[in-house]
C-alpha cells in the first residue's frame, strides 16, 4: 500500500524536474498530476510489453499514479500492471495504484460468445446473481465486487490497492431505480469498508463516464452528494468510528468534454454553505473540491483526438502550455480548479515521454481557466 512516507520522498526525488503543483494531495500523500492509464489496446502479447515498458518509464520518470480495471484489456491491463511495478526499481510504496470493478472481465482475450461466457463462467458458479446484471455484463452487488477485487490483487500481484473505484455505476440505471443504484452502492461501500478496515483497499471512489457530467434530468445521473452521503452511511455502519474511505471520483474531462466544469448539475443536501436549501446547483468540481473529494480525470487527451495539431480550439489552445498538441490538452485538463490528477493513456514510449514532459509547464491558474470560459 502507499504509505505518506514514501510518496513524499518520491516527490522530493522527482519535484524539481516539474512545474508548479505536479505534485498533487492524493491517497495518505501526493501523487503526480499526470497519471497513466491503461484503457486502451488489443488483448495482444505485443500491447502488454508495449504499456509494462511504458508504464516502467512512467514510474521512473515522476509519474507515481497508475490507474486500471480488472477488465480493461480482458484482464491482461493489471497483470502488466503489476508486473511492471514488480520489475521497477521504484518503491511500491511511492506508488498509487488505483483498479475498478463493475464490468464482467474476461479472462485474457475476448471469447467467441461473451452471453455464453458470463453464463459458464459468472452466473452459473454463482459469482453472480442474474438479477444483479446490467446490460448483461456489469454489476455492483457487494458479493460480486468482492470476487471482483480479490481477482484484481490476484491479477496485479499486490495485497492491496491505494484506490478502488465502483466502476461506472450509471451502467444500473439500464436495469434498476435511481433509489436502487444508490442502494447498491450503499452496500458496495459497506463492502469497500471493511475491506478497507482489513487493509485490502486504501480508500475508495467510483469511476463514472455519464453520471456527474450530465444534467440532473438526465437518465444516467447521480447525485454526488447522494453517492457521498452513502459512502457516510456505510462509514457508520460499519465502523468503529463515523469516518469514510469515500476519497475520489473520475470522470471524463478534457477541452471537448468540460462538463464537469461548465455544467451545474449538483446540489449540496443542506443547499449551500449558509444552509440555502434553495441555493443554485454548482458543477460537480465545485461540489467535489467543498466536500474535499480527490478527482481524477479520464480520457484527458479525448482517446487521442485532441494530440492533433488544430484539434483545441485556438483561442483556448493559446492560453495552454506546452510544446504540443497532446502536451496542451493534458494541461487543461490538470489545470481545472479542483482536478487532482489527468489520466493520459499511454502504451508508446515516445507518447508517454511527451505526456510526462508536460508535467515540466505550468498549469493554467484557477482565474486563467475562469476566463477560458468567459
Ligand atoms: N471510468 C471510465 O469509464 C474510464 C473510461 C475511459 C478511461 N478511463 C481511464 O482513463 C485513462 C485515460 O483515458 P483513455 O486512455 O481512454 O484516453 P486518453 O488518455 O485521452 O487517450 C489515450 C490515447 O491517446 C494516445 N496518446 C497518448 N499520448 C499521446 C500523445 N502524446 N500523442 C498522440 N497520441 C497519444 C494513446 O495511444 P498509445 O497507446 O499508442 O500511446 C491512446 O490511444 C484510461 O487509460 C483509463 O485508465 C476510465
């Protein structure tokens, strides 16, 4: 697990080399502003050397944060994970590790049948139960996340993770209420409680695409301050003390997904700091940053469409540092007030080594990216 000890003297290692605010308050420390990810790819031999090399140079280039899914690359994205921080002459300690789970992973590579697949290898042995799936392939139920997270600390070779997110849980609202979604993620963070107690899991969040970036009508929203009074919920429950693990939230945000920025879609349950019940909503950063909630953004560099030159709007792409394109979207996306960290995927070493080297560039100011807007 991370420990405050060692994330710090990662940073006093590598701090120097980068701009204002790289380092970042995350997990029991900091933690680089720029993380990388590991979403993309084929299920191929080839991809996992690829991103174990990439990932290996990351960790010894300043960036400390690492985030996967148990399915991301049918199963294969935490193994290379692991096996990366395994062959890295970088403490484990000095590392976040952050995983998901809600998807059904496969098993290395992708089965002719996924039904047939979920039914042999998920319904059938009883992992999970049928009412519990959405879309066929995803599920929340605090019985399946704990298969799910012993499968990922099996998978990455590790005791424990640093993050474990509940992964896109808008996913339920195919299949079940809004009042059941938060119900199942009440039980999720009971799970994620105890496990945390048990040393297994540092803190916890969820991973969302839709659910904080659209509008309160919207079928796929949640409601943070409802997702954050359940993680309280669960905290109690289960004990000793009335404190949470509840810490992070990802979500899209890149210059062509600014949502979470530009849209007021979240209210604070007694309404504003005065106790308003009628105040305004505020845009889920905003609500994150007062309720001292950690965001990490995905698809930083719009799986990337914005590394091409003419992609960022110029008059946005004027006011953003950086030598190129890619280097430009990534700090706007570490430069939004309330963002912790930018997720940038990454399996090419030249790729990666320009994603560091923007960390070298200062972010925007919090007024700078008001204006940006304006
Ligand atoms: N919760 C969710 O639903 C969710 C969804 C998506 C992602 N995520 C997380 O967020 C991470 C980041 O998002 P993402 O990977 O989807 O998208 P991204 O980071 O915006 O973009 C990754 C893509 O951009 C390419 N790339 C990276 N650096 C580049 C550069 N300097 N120049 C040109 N191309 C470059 C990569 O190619 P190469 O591989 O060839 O380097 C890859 O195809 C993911 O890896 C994952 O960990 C979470």
């Amino acid at each position: 697990m991370a420990t405050r000890e060692a994330l710090w003297d990662y940073r006093d290692e590598f701090g120097d080399a980068f701009g204002r605010t790289y380092f970042r308050r995350f997990g029991p420390g900091v933690a680089s502003s720029i993380g990388i990810g590991t979403y993309l790819g084929d299920p191929t031999l080839a991809v996992d050397d690829a991103y174990r090399e990439a990932i290996g140079l990351a960790l010894r280039s300043g960036v400390n944060h690492v985030d996967t899914a148990v399915n991301y690359r049918c199963g294969r994205a935490e193994r290379v994970v692991g096996e990366a921080l395994r062959n890295s002459p970088i403490d484990r300690d000095a590392v976040v590790v952050a995983t998901k789970g809600g998807f059904l992973p496969f098993d290395g590579d992708r089965p002719d049948d996924p039904a047939e697949f979920v039914r042999e290898r998920f319904v059938e042995p009883g992992i999970v139960a049928p009412d519990d799936l959405a879309n066929g392939a995803h599920a929340i139920a605090p019985e399946y996340l704990e298969w799910s997270l012993d499968r990922s600390l099996d998978r990455l070779g590790l005791d424990a993770v640093d993050c474990y997110y509940v992964h896109n849980p808008e996913t339920q609202l195919a299949t079940r209420s809004r009042d059941a979604v938060y119900d199942q993620l009440e039980a999720a963070f009971e799970l994620l409680e105890r496990r945390r107690a048990a040393g297994d899991v540092g803190a916890y969040g969820v991973a969302t695409w839709d659910a904080f970036r659209v509008a309160e009508g919207d079928e796929r929203y949640l409601s943070l301050a409802e997702v954050l009074s359940r993680a309280e919920a669960a905290g109690e429950a289960v004990g000793p003390g009335d404190d949470h693990g509840f810490e992070a939230v990802q979500l899209p945000f890149n210059v062509a997904m600014a949502d979470a920025f530009t849209r007021r879609n979240q209210r604070s349950p007694g309404g504003d700091s005065d106790g308003d019940p009628d105040a305004e909503p505020i845009s889920t950063l905003e609500f994150a940053h007062e309720a001292g909630l950690s965001v990490v953004t995905s698809a930083s560099i719009g799986q990337g469409e914005l590394a091409v030159e003419g992609a960022i709007p110029a008059d946005v792409d004027a006011t953003l540092a950086g030598e190129t394109p890619a280097q430009r979207a990534l700090n706007f996306a570490r430069s939004a007030p309330g963002v912790t960290s930018s997720l940038v995927g990454a399996s090419d070493v030249d790729h990666l080594r320009e994603n560091v080297a923007a960390g070298t560039f200062d972010p925007l100011g919090a007024s700078a990216f008001d204006a940006v807007f304006e």
